[in-house]
C-alpha cells in the first residue's frame, strides 16, 4: 500500500498550497476578481478530497485519539475556509458574521497545527 513517510508528506504540502490558495481566494474576491477566485475556489475543492484522502489514510494508518480528534478540527477547519469564501463571494457575510467565522477559523486552524505538530 502506501508508505507513511510520503502520506504524510505529501498530506502537509497538501495543507501548505490549500492555505495559499485560501489566502489568495480571499485576497481575489476582497478585489472584485471573481472569476478568477471561483477557479481557485473549484482548485480548494480539489484540494479538499486529496486532503481527506490523505488524512482518511493516515487516520486508518495511526487510529488513536488525537489522530480521530486532528481530523474532526480538520473538517472544522476546512468547513470554516469554504464557509467564509463562499460568503464572500456572494456577498452575503455581515461584519458580525465575519468576526465569528474569522474567530473559529484561527481557533481551529491552531488546534489542527497543535494536534499535528506537539501531540
């Protein structure tokens, strides 16, 4: 089957281009580039499934509680990204709204980073 090494090697530079390409996304629709941040926001996507591949794998590889725990603060994560950008791009996140995305965001994004890095 797969090797672990390169699981998860290739799962972190996975997260690495996903939170460039978010960051971009952000950066395209605060601009008025829309088009070009739905083909980023369609690229994200993909990104996603090799991402829950990738982590569905590791998971089955090393099932213990912190690797069942970093996935769900993963799909957390992932929900909150595609929460905000598509709000964004429909013009539909108030200020309230955003704080409250942007707050669980860095929270969740912190707690995936903690799980994957220290624990």
């Amino acid at each position: 089957m797969w090797e672990y090494e390169t699981l998860i090697h290739s799962h972190g530079l996975f997260w690495f281009i996903t939170m460039i390409l978010f960051g971009l996304t952000i950066v395209l629709l605060k601009s008025g580039k829309l088009k070009l941040a739905k083909v980023i926001q369609m690229s994200l996507r993909i990104l996603y499934i090799l991402l829950f591949v990738t982590g569905g794998a590791l998971v089955l590889m090393n099932i213990w509680w912190g690797a069942l725990l970093k996935g769900l603060l993963s799909f957390w994560l992932i929900y909150m990204m595609e929460l905000i950008s598509n709000r964004m791009a429909k013009n539909l996140l108030s200020k309230k709204d955003a704080l409250l995305f942007w707050v669980q965001l860095i929270i969740s994004f912190s707690a995936v980073l903690y799980m994957g890095y220290l624990v």
